[in-house]
C-alpha cells in the first residue's frame, strides 16, 4: 500500500519514518527548502531534530506528486487543526482513504474534523487517526498505541495495514466523534494540570483535576452524539493520561509557565510549536455552553488564558463550588 503523509511538522514526520520500513511512504512538506534540507540531512531539523530518519522515507514538496502517491493507497494529513480544512478542499474526492492527525475543534467555527470533511469534502472516506502519542517516541520505535477511528471500518483497517507493527499497534473505533472531543479537550486539561502542577498543589490535586477532566470530556462527547466507552479508551483516558503528565506535552508547559506568572504570548513564543489547547480552549467552552454541559475546570482554564483569573483565582473558583454527587 503506498502512503502519503502531507505535513512535515514534529508528528506527521515520526509517523512517515515509523511506517516506511513496512509501506512505500511519501511526506509531504510545504516549504521546498524545508523538503530539501530533510532529503539531503536525513533528519528533520526544524521539528524532530532528535531522530534520524530511515533510508526508505521519501520527502517532496510537490503536492500533486505526493497525492497521486497515496490516492489510491492511504493520505495522512498532518496538519495542525487550522491546516485541515483547506487540505480536504484540495484532495480528490475518489481517494482511497484520509486520516487526520490534528486534534482540536477548528478556531472561529468550533467544527471538530469530522464536521469540516462533511462540510468541504462530503465524498471522502476519511477519519481520524490519534491517542496516546508523543512524536519522538514514535520517530524511535518506542511502544505506542493508536486509534483509528471511522464510520467507514473498511478505512481504519486500513490504517491498521499501513501502520500496526513490532512498536506501534493500532486499535480500530466506529466512534470518531468520540475519539476527536478526546483528542481535542484532554488539550485543555493538560493546561489545568501543567496550572496545578506549577503551583505545586500536589498528586492529590492532580488526580482529581485527571478525573474530572474526564467527566468533563465525556459529558460534552455523549452531547455531540459520542458513545461514553470511548473515553475510557486511547483516545479519551490514554491521550488524557499522557498529556497531563507528560512533561514533553506543550499545553502541560503552557500551563506550567503560566503558573509562574509568564505571560501567555512570551510562553508560547518560546515553544515555537503550535499547543492546540490554547487555541481550543474558548471553543470548547463555547460548543459546551451551547449545549449546557457543565465544564468548570474548562472555563477555568479560559479565565487564565484571557487574563481574567490568576491561577489562585481559578483555583479558588473550582474549589469553591458545592458538593455534588459524583455521577
């Protein structure tokens, strides 16, 4: 099966050089020099400067070529969330099959990604692959489980073909929605976290924050049409787990030097990586209302994004509400 990945950034790269030893696999980058430099230096410099990549990865810059590579085998888009959009737009609406990688809900339209791909690609077979999942231990080899999740199950066994192997599984879902409100709200319960840590609150604090943040997740999940077991999967639990804890999580960071009084634009100009919680946050809070699901932890977290509360403040606020039962 050929493969195609169109976005050379940290993840899309680790996982082309993952898959390139069992697939013929195409990454596509945007800029020509960036194509360029990885091709001749076998090395991603930019994103993953850590992890060599194998011989058997192809790079391009030319678009057409890297769809035509992949249109009758399996596309990955690996854009972040703002990218997604005008990718479905360009690919041909008989491909084989399109995974994203992003996760989040899409800035100004809130839409997750199944809901942009209805909107501009209606004919595509298309899903989401995602879980658990920090690039540079995939790029490795390190042990890592995924999701695929599609109403199309012809298509995530699909994925499973292209990318199950020695060091990577991959785990099929009917439930994408489901799978894509994991992705995009355990963003903003890493940024909580990274908050609670940075302020030194203790295991305890953590843990909670953990397991509420996975009530609040499934709450707004079974709201947009979710079935509530898949949050305690890959997706939901497992990716909620990593990026809460993980320190090579950006939105943990992001939290981490908001809780010692950085600035949100200085913290955020000193990642130079894209921390989809920050820009999901709002959104998330947006589409609950909306649907009136209750998210406190979430709404905290929007206060201190937009200035409105300190980090005591939005903790102050969480734990002054009243006693409820637990379910």
């Amino acid at each position: 099966m050929n493969l195609t990945v169109l976005g050379a950034g940290a993840w899309g790269t680790a996982l082309a050089a993952s898959a390139c030893s069992r697939q013929p696999t195409l990454l596509w980058a945007r800029d020509a020099a960036q194509a360029t430099a990885i091709q001749r230096e076998r090395r991603n410099t930019r994103y993953l400067p850590e992890a060599a990549l194998p011989a058997p990865l192809a790079i391009t810059a030319d678009f057409d070529e890297a769809v035509a590579h992949g249109r009758d085998g399996l596309i990955v888009i690996g854009t972040p969330m703002s990218g997604l959009e005008g990718m479905l737009a360009r690919l041909p609406a008989d491909a084989a099959g399109v995974l994203w990688l992003c996760k989040g809900f899409q800035e100004g339209s809130g839409r997750l990604g199944h809901e942009i791909a209805r909107d501009v690609a209606p004919a595509l077979r298309c899903g989401v692959l995602s879980g658990p999942s920090f690039a540079i231990e995939v790029a490795r080899g390190q042990p890592t489980a995924l999701v695929a999740a599609s109403s199309d199950a012809a298509l995530a066994e699909r994925a499973v073909e292209a990318f199950h192997g020695d060091s990577l599984r991959v785990y099929t879902s009917t439930d994408p929605i489901g799978v894509e409100v994991g992705g995009a709200v355990k963003n903003v319960m890493a940024i909580a976290t990274g908050i609670a840590d940075g302020m030194s609150l203790g295991l305890n604090a953590r843990a909670a924050l953990i397991t509420r943040g996975l009530a609040e997740m499934t709450r707004l999940g079974v709201a947009l049409g979710a079935r509530a077991e898949t949050f305690m999967g890959l997706s939901g639990l497992g990716d909620l787990v990593l990026t809460t804890t993980g320190d090579l999580s950006r939105n943990r960071q992001v939290g981490l030097r908001l809780a010692q009084g950085l600035a949100l634009p200085q913290i955020l100009a000193e990642l130079g990586h894209v921390a989809e919680g920050v820009l999901s946050a709002a959104t998330v809070l947006r589409r609950a209302q909306g649907l009136q699901v209750d998210m406190p932890i979430t709404e905290a977290v929007v206060g201190v994004l937009e200035g409105r509360f300190s980090p005591a403040q939005a903790l102050g606020a969480l734990m002054g509400r009243e006693s409820r039962p637990e379910h």
